[in-house]
C-alpha cells in the first residue's frame, strides 16, 4: 500500500444529522502560495442498506475510524471536488472501497475512478442525483438526495462558513475574514475565478427542489436553504 497518506488531524465526534446520513469535520492543513493554511472541511457519510458513502473524504483517527466501522461497511468514496481528494487513496486502500468520480479528474496517489458519475449515469447510492459544472475549469459536481424534503451537497461550490470554528489557526481566520469568505451559503471569488465558472450553470441549481445544504465546509444549513442560496445567487448579478 502507498504510504503517502495525510495524518488524521483533529475532528469533531460523528453527528447523524438525517436518518442514515451523518456529518463529521476536521481540520485541513495546506499550502498555497508560501502560505500555510488550517482550517475545517466537512465529510458527509451515507449508509444505504447497511454500507457507507464517504463523501469529501476527511481521514479520522483511530477512534473516529472504529466509530465509523460501527455504521456499517465502508463501501464508496465519491469525489465531486477537484481540490478534496488527499483522503481518498486512505479509505480505498484500507477498505478496498471503490471511488465515484467526475469525468478527467486527477487522484491522489495515482488513483483511478471505479465509475464515473455522470446525470442519469449509475448512483452510487439510492434517491442521488449529480449535477455537473460543465464549464469548470476543474471538475466540480453537486449531489440531490431525494430525503427529508431535498439535501444539497456540496463541495467549494457553496460553503456555509458562518466564522472560524475550532479547526481553524488564528492566522488563516484573520486572512479569510478579510477574504469576506464567511458566510451563510456563499459563493466566492476566490473559487469561480479559480473554475472560471460560468454563473449560468450556477443559477440553475435553482431548478432543484432541496431543504437542506451540506457543504465540505461550514455548518449544516437546514430547513431553508433554497431560500439562502437563492439569495447568493441573486447577488451574483449585482
């Protein structure tokens, strides 16, 4: 097996947030421009008939993992962000999982994808949809679950990073604060100057029907989270 796995930094306990779909976040340490970064990311967990989807990989501690054996079988890692995927050769060569991924991404330690998710291709999971930024410049995809009145889930597309939280150093809060990256539901300029995005493909995320929004980073944010992302995406036109 590849050795070249991440550390299991700091998280959170494992919350069940919906029936069968859980939520746990960690810390994320990187490197970007000289500049080192901590803050949070979010894996959401899917059981389905006993076995489990890691969605944005996060690698747990030894208790967190033990933890996360005690849902079930850990069947699926399923990639929908081009820049989350340091955890993935973890699960897939631990728990010879298999891995959902876009179309021409790139994988950590010379990963390959076991199926491409593609619109009315084959889920991974039962009730799941993708929807697919075709003008990214690098792959980005949201998930639809068809439960408890729609679930949105996201990547970098849409976070929800209220403010810093406990993963967070003081030195990358103070930096993205003044990135005005916090916030409820919201899209940066970081981000869709990165994909080069165009905002139309954005706008059509309205067409879904969905409650709730888990995003790779931030808080859930349920119950109105049409509402809220209706709004960020308004105020893309402004």
């Amino acid at each position: 097996m590849p050795n070249e796995y991440s550390p299991p930094w700091s998280h959170s306990p494992i919350k069940e947030i919906f029936s069968d779909i859980f939520f746990v976040t960690g810390a994320n340490i990187t490197q970007h421009e000289g500049i080192i970064l901590q803050h949070s990311r979010n894996m959401i967990i899917i059981r389905n008939q006993g076995k489990l989807s890691l969605i944005n990989t996060v690698r747990l501690t030894k208790s967190g993992l033990d933890e996360l054996s005690s849902f079930g079988e850990i069947e699926n890692i399923i990639r929908i962000g081009s820049f989350h995927g340091r955890d993935d050769a973890f699960y897939l060569d631990h728990y010879h999982a298999k891995l959902w991924a876009l179309p021409d991404m790139i994988h950590e330690n010379n990963k390959k994808a076991d199926y491409i998710l593609t619109p009315n291709g084959l889920m991974p999971f039962a009730n799941c949809k993708v929807f697919i930024f075709n003008s990214s410049r690098f792959p980005e995809a949201v998930l639809h679950i068809g439960q408890d009145n729609g679930i949105l889930i996201t990547c970098d597309s849409i976070k929800n990073w209220l403010a810093p939280d406990e993963f967070f150093s003081d030195s990358t809060a103070s930096l993205y604060e003044k990135q005005k990256i916090f916030g409820c539901a919201t899209i940066n300029d970081i981000w869709m100057q990165a994909t080069q995005i165009d905002k139309s493909e954005l706008h059509r995320l309205k067409e879904f029907d969905f409650h709730h929004l888990l995003s790779a980073h931030g808080e859930p944010l349920l119950n109105n989270a049409y509402e809220h992302v209706t709004k960020t995406l308004s105020r893309l036109e402004e």
